[in-house]
C-alpha cells in the first residue's frame, strides 16, 4: 500500500479532506496531529485549496 505525505500535496491544488483529519488535528493525535494542523495552515494561506 502506498502512502503519501500531506506535506507533499503540491501547491495551488485542490483538496477534499477527510473528516479523520480534523480529529487528528483537532485531538493533536501523536502521529498525524502536527502534519494534520500544518495541513489546514497551508489552506489558511491560501496555499492550497481546501
């Protein structure tokens, strides 16, 4: 199975997140919390579009 990295979605793309990831972010999960959260920062600054 291949994973990819949320870090690694390029930018300006366009992004339907799943609702695992506001928990992660939300709950600070200690594997997928801190990438989840930078996830969001990228569409706060419009980065990409979520």
């Amino acid at each position: 199975m291949n994973f990819y990295k949320l870090s690694s979605i390029p930018s300006n793309a366009k992004v339907l997140f799943d609702t695992n990831i506001f928990v992660y972010s939300a709950l600070d999960h200690p594997g997928y919390g801190e990438s989840c959260t930078q996830a969001f920062q990228r569409v706060e600054s419009n980065e990409i579009k979520g």
